[in-house]
C-alpha cells in the first residue's frame, strides 16, 4: 500500500505569494490532517478534513486554508505570505481521525519544506 | 485551550544510559500516541495507549498512561545510536470536547541524542 504522498517538497517564494500544497492519502483513509512544523513550535495542528469537510481547525490566521475532494486527497494553500510562514507542512492520514480504535494513528507524508524570502 | 507539555524539550545521554521522556496534558484524555520522528524524516507511530494506567513495552520502550489518563511517559532502557530521534506524544481529547471532535494535540517533543 502506497504511503502519504506529499507534493511539492520543496518550495521557495517571496513574501505575499501565495502557494498550495498538495496530499495524497493513503488509499482507504478518509481523514487529513495538515501541521505546520518549525524547530521553536513542534507540530501545530492547522486543520483537519473528514469527507470533504473541516471538521477540525488549530489556532492559524485565516489565511491558511484547505479543502479535500470526493477521492479525500487534499489541498492546503496559504495566501500573502509571511517570513514566519517558512515551515515544514506535513500532511497525515488516518482512517477516521478520531476514536479510541487504532483508527485514529496518524500516518505523515515526508512533508513539504516552504522557505519564504 | 487544551495543552500538551512534554519534558525534556533535549537529552544527550551517553550510548547505553536510560531515557525518559514525560508528558502532561491539561485535561483528560482518551487516548494518547507516541510518534518518533528521525532527523530529517517524518513523525513515525510508535503506540497508542488507551485504558488507566496502561503500561506497554516494545522491546527496549516502556510505555505508560497515567491513572487519571492527563500523563504519559516514555522510557527507553540502554539507549543505542538508533533511538536517536525526536520523540513526541500526541493527546487524543475526547469526542466533542470544547467543541473540538478529538483532533490529536501534540507535545513540542523530545529531541534524544545519543553519544557513542
């Protein structure tokens, strides 16, 4: 079974770009999950999609934003960049994102590393 | 809002010392994993710890949840060149807790360094 699929992975852009980031699941899981990583933060939950929908959102501006389609791959996209926007983003797939079973792990992709000048 | 902290933020332990990494959770949890993440690589799974004061092993790695299921610990006996790593825990909040419907909140993590 093919792993989380993350594209691009590696970016560079300047302040006030824009960009998307792309995530293909693993086949069969519904649920994506995007954290931004810095070496100051740790993982910080950005949002979580469940069949098309946010179910779960972290504490980010309104500038990040994502969506997932019917075959649950999904985007992530970050309008007027900033400095401090220069990450790692990693995707995670999980089966159903929530309960007690072994549903919930999370499997990452390799991530995509944004460099922002 | 809801936290997850973990201690020690870094650990440099001489190859074949013991390592332990804590983590503190402002409310209950349902459950809480272990991630182990590679310099350069991606957070890994290790385990999921469900119950009360559940201890699992896996091999060298003793994990445990606390009674009141707020605590984890991870221990690693007689480190190796191989444990090197980031190792974090992810707290998994009961359904519709604060609105939220269970997203996992991961600790900063532990970043292990092992002297040969």
């Amino acid at each position: 079974k093919a792993g989380v699929t993350q594209t691009p992975r590696y970016l560079i852009k300047t302040r006030g770009q824009q960009v998307t980031l792309s995530c293909s699941p693993i086949s069969g899981h519904r649920s994506v999950s995007w954290y931004q990583q810095t070496p100051g933060q740790g993982l910080q939950f950005l949002f979580e999609y469940f069949s098309e929908t946010q179910r779960n959102k972290g504490n980010f501006p309104g500038r990040f934003s994502g969506r997932q389609f019917s075959n649950s791959r999904s985007e992530m996209n970050v309008s007027t960049l900033e400095l401090g926007d220069s990450a790692l983003y990693l995707c995670a797939s999980s089966l159903t994102g929530t309960g007690l079973s072994t549903k919930n792990i999370q499997y990452f992709g390799a991530g995509t590393r944004l460099s922002v000048l | 809002g809801q936290q997850v902290m973990q201690i020690p933020q870094y650990q440099h332990v001489q190859e074949g010392e013991d390592f332990t990494t804590y983590c503190n959770s402002s409310t209950t949890l349902s459950n809480i994993q272990w991630y182990k993440q590679r310099p350069g690589g991606h957070p890994v799974f290790l385990i999921q710890l469900v119950k009360s004061g559940e201890v699992k092993k896996q091999k060298r790695l003793t994990f445990q949840f606390g009674e009141a299921k707020k605590n984890s610990s991870l221990h690693i006996t007689a480190t190796q060149t191989t444990d090197v790593g980031t190792y974090f825990c992810a707290g998994q909040n009961p359904m519709n807790y604060g609105g939220s419907q269970g997203n996992l909140i991961f600790g900063k993590g532990t970043k292990l360094s092992v002297k040969p």
